[in-house]
C-alpha cells in the first residue's frame, strides 16, 4: 500500500479530533512517535491522558506515529509490518534516513506543538520508537530550552534504555514503571512552577544537571478506581482496524519467566475487577457505536481464571456484542468447557505465550501456571471450541537442546490444522537487567554479553546467537512450507546479514564479519553504523583472538561471499 506522498499538503496534526481547546495552552502534550503499532489508537495516551483530565488538567495527546504512516510513501511502505519493523526502528541509521527524508513533517510536528504552549512534554516508549522520539525532543528543545521533556514507558525503565536516556541532555527526566500517578504529580509540580523533587517514579536532572533518583513508585493496588481511558483524542477510521480498541484487564503476570522485562516494568500482578471490565468495554461502546472488537494488552488474561469467567459470564448475562481477544498462557485450567464459554462470550483468539512445545523446559524457564498442562489437549480443544489461536515461539533459551528444537517443530507439524497463528520471535531470546537470565546467570549456565544481551551463549558453547538463528529460520521454513498462518512469513531473518556480521564483529572475528557487513551494505548503501564497522574489519585483520568460545556453527552470507573459516568450527550449511 502507498498513501499520500509528503509534498501533498496535509493539515498538521490532521489525526487528531481532541477538542479546540486541549490546543490552547495544554497542561501537558502527550506523544506517541513512530514506529509503533498502526491497528489501534495508543492505549498508554489514552490512559494517561483519562487520568489527568480526571484530575483537572487540559491534555494533549496526539499520535504523530499514525500521521506518518498515513503520509509513508512508496520507498517506506512496509517499515511498519511486523516483520520490517523489527529491524528497521531499533536501526538509529534507518530512523536518521528516515528523518532527513521526512524532515518538513518532522519540523511541522515541532513548529505546531511549540505553538501549543505547553509546559510539559511527554513521550510514551518503546524499543522501536526511541530513536525517533529522541529526534522530537531535540528539536523542542532545541527551540525552547525551558520546556520540560519526560520519557516514560517500558523502554525508559532502568532495566531498558532509562541511562541511554538520561544522557540525553534535552530530556529532564524519565517515568519508571506504571504512570498514572506519576503523570499527575508532573503536572501539579510543573503548573506550580516547582521541581520534580520527592515524586515517586521519577529520576530527574536538577538545575546543574545532577541525576537524582527519586526511587520507586508503588504500584496502584485498585485498578478498578481508575477512569477508563479517553479515546476522544484519535480519529479511528486513520488506524488499520477502526473498530477495534485496545483495553486491559489486569496489569503483570504471576510467571517468573527469567528472560520477561514485563514483569519488571509492573511489579506486581493485579487485575480490574470483572464488571468494571465490561463496564468499560460498554461505555466505548456508546461513545463509538462502531467499536464491536476488544484487544485486550494484558500480558495475560487468564492469570486469574476466577476473574476470566467472572468476565465471559458478566459478557453473557449483559448481551453485549462483542468479540475479543488477549495474550494467554499455557495452563492446564483451560478446560474444553472454558473455551467454549469464553467463544460464547466473544472470544475469537487466545496467543498463548507457549515459548517451547516441551513441558520441563516451559518449568526450568519460569512458567509456572504451566505446571501439569497437556500442551496437545489445549491446543486441539481450544480448536474445537472455535477459538482462532496465535502460539508464540522462542528459540535457545537456556536449557534448550537440539531435541527441544525439534519437539517444536513437530508441534508444528502435528497442530498445523489447529494453530491459528504461529508468532516466532526474531529477537530469539534475551535479557535484559533486572530479569533472572541477566541478573543470576550462573544459575542457568548462562555467559552474558558485556555489552548487548542477544550476544549470551551457554557455558559449553552449544547455545549462541548463530544456534538460536538457526532454529528460528527452521522454524519460519517449515511454516512456510507448510502454509501455516505466520507474522514472519519469511525462510530467513530480513536482517541477517547485518546481525551475523555484528555477532562475529562482537567476536573479534572480523574476517568473518567482513563478507556479512559487505553483503548488508550491497543492499542497504544508507547505514552509516555498519559501514563503519566494515571499514573497522579492515583495518583490524586478520583474526584477534578471543576469549569466549567459538561459534557453534557457520551460516553463509545471503550473497555469495567466500570467507575464511576458522578451524576450531563446523563448516558452513
């Protein structure tokens, strides 16, 4: 698809419906950057933006990601598929192209938010639109210095990019963890002119730059009590599923996954009671009568199955028609009954966090809901029930052998008539501080990476990053080859070229990085980061040696480079 090239003329901020006056000396402006999802308007601007009207402030909220994407042209069309955006946003070359091709609409953005008067900006992050947000703040502040700027999100956690951020001298401070409260607390110090000092949540720069950790909030314990969020700021019919809203059910997960990040970021698991649920789930109804489809951004629904039924039944008993869906886990609760309950309800797609079709390396890796379930039994009853299901994959995790790898693909092979969706991920398995993996990795056989946590490898050296590639492209061939419904519809990694050549320059193998590097920058001229690396290589061989093991095995460029190989390893496929 291509949309309206970026010389037609556009009115700035042509996705907004917020009203007239949230523009005329907002309180705050919240902001969505891209790249981020396009189906559904930003659920955390949504709900910060509820909370602090409920409290009295005028808030701005706008989605300048879903205006990029309306005005993406032919050159970037795809950058916001699932399976593009995984590498295109986290590449700071690709996102710096992407600025000075886009730089009008960018400027257009600043020139009209200054205009605006506000006091206070804030941007909800995440991995893939952190770069792009850093552009924007530089640029308000560059044009107003006394502007305060907050990042807030999963990615401005301590445990993510929350130093990187930091260092960054035009923003004032980041948000950790849930913000509701700590949005407000902003507000009321920033409208009576006072500092960030004492608000929970909040490590800020004073005056002379010192970095002052205010320490942690606490969670908020009832979540029933929180307004429901304001979709009023978004023109629905801009997002790919204009009938669709994203909502929530509960916030954590009682799992003690040791590579999961979610887990730090909320805390504590707690959930909305299940009439507020669908008191909510009515109320957008009214107020967008063509709303009919829920998706629920828990990091699961079914953490507590009192309250799921507790819901499915509340659904029922008030006739409201609507379909939903939500991340699950594996657990043997599930029950044919459940499922079909739950279908009855509106439930048209459970994605289940499965990882791995093998029970004891689903309980060495932390999932204990999972204890006792018969993987084949629930995949096949929520089948029979009607249920549309997505089943998620990882790959190497610590524990994994060869034999674990295969038990998933024979999963695949056995349930391909009843997987709605396989979802593999293409980060394979990380971690990041503040999770086990990262924080106690000798009590997994765990080497860290000193300086990226996807470079990790096992203490034998039978699990690095080449192993968990290879069986993530087995699992995305078989897929393909079995015409399984998949979000990487593709054989091999769309940026594997780039990621073996980091992998082996990590490595100090930089004959080995060379051909990759070569082969990326053959089809991508544009990446700064990597054309430097290649002539780094250059300048360093032959081979360093290294202090960790080798390479579990060799994979060939996707062009036809010949390399040298070293004789410690296997020969390439």
């Amino acid at each position: 698809m291509s949309s309206a090239p970026l010389n037609k003329t556009a009115p700035v901020f042509f996705s907004s419906r917020s009203a007239q006056s949230n523009f005329a000396a907002p309180d705050a402006v919240l902001i969505q950057a891209p790249g981020w999802g396009v189906e559904t308007p930003p659920l955390s601007l949504a709900s910060l933006s509820s909370f602090g009207r409920a409290n009295g402030y005028r808030i701005l909220a706008l989605d300048l990601n879903i205006e990029h994407h309306t005005l993406r042209t032919e050159k970037y069309a795809h950058i916001w598929d699932i399976d593009q955006s995984q590498w295109f946003w986290n590449n700071i070359s690709c996102v710096n192209e992407y600025f000075q091709n886009h730089r009008a609409l960018f400027e257009k953005h600043v020139e009209a938010i200054l205009a605006t008067d506000a006091p206070l900006i804030c941007f909800s992050v995440y991995a893939s639109c952190l770069e792009s947000s850093f552009i924007y703040a530089r640029l308000l502040k560059a044009r107003r210095p006394e502007l305060k700027i907050v990042f807030g999100g999963p990615h401005a956690s301590l445990n993510m990019a929350g130093d990187y951020i930091l260092c960054q001298t035009y923003v004032d401070a980041i948000a950790l963890g849930e913000g509701e409260f700590i949005f407000c607390d902003l507000l009321k110090r920033n409208v009576d002119r006072a500092s960030f000092a004492d608000i929970p949540g909040i490590i800020w720069k004073d005056e002379t730059g010192n970095i002052i950790n205010n320490g942690k909030a606490e969670p908020i314990r009832e979540l029933s009590k929180l307004p429901f969020a304001d979709f009023s700021d978004f023109k629905l019919d801009l997002y790919k599923e204009p009938n669709r809203l994203p909502l929530m059910s509960s916030r954590g997960c009682p799992n003690q996954c040791i590579y999961c990040s979610e887990k730090v970021f909320w805390d504590t698991y707690r959930g909305y009671g299940a009439k507020r649920i669908v008191d909510e789930i009515e109320y957008q109804r009214n107020l967008n009568p063509a709303f009919y489809h829920v998706d629920f951004q828990d990091s699961l629904v079914n953490g507590s199955i009192k309250r799921l039924e507790q819901f499915a039944d509340e659904l029922i008993a008030r006739k409201i028609q609507v379909t939903w869906a939500g991340q699950a886990v594996i657990r043997k609760e599930m029950t044919l009954e459940l499922f079909k309950k739950l279908k009855q309800s509106g439930c048209v797609c459970l994605a289940y966090g499965l990882e791995t079709s093998t029970t004891s390396l689903m309980m060495s890796i932390g999932k204990i809901l999972s204890k006792g379930t018969e993987i084949d039994r629930l995949v096949s009853e929520a089948r029979e029930a009607g249920l549309d299901c997505s089943y998620n994959f990882m790959f190497g995790m610590p524990g994994e052998t060869d034999d674990d790898a295969r038990a998933s693909l024979d999963f695949l092979r056995r349930h391909r008539d009843n997987v709605g969706v396989v979802n593999p991920s293409a980060a394979f398995c990380g971690f990041t501080p503040g999770t086990p993996g990262y924080d106690e990795p000798e009590n997994f056989g765990i080497i860290p990476s000193p300086t990226r946590d996807q470079y990790w490898q096992t203490l034998d050296g039978t699990n690095n990053l080449l192993v968990r590639l290879r069986r993530f492209e087995d699992f995305c061939k078989l897929s393909v080859e079995l015409g399984v419904r998949t979000t990487y519809p593709h054989a091999k990694l769309l940026d594997r070229d780039r990621l073996i050549g980091n992998y082996y320059h990590h490595m100090k193998q930089y004959d080995l990085a060379r051909p990759y590097f070569e082969a990326w920058i053959g089809k991508n001229p544009d990446d700064e980061e990597i054309k430097y690396k290649l002539q780094d290589c250059l300048l360093k061989m032959p081979d360093t040696e290294i202090s960790i093991h080798p390479p579990h095995a060799i994979l060939a460029p996707q062009v036809g480079h010949e390399h040298r190989v070293n004789q410690r390893e296997p020969p390439p496929d």
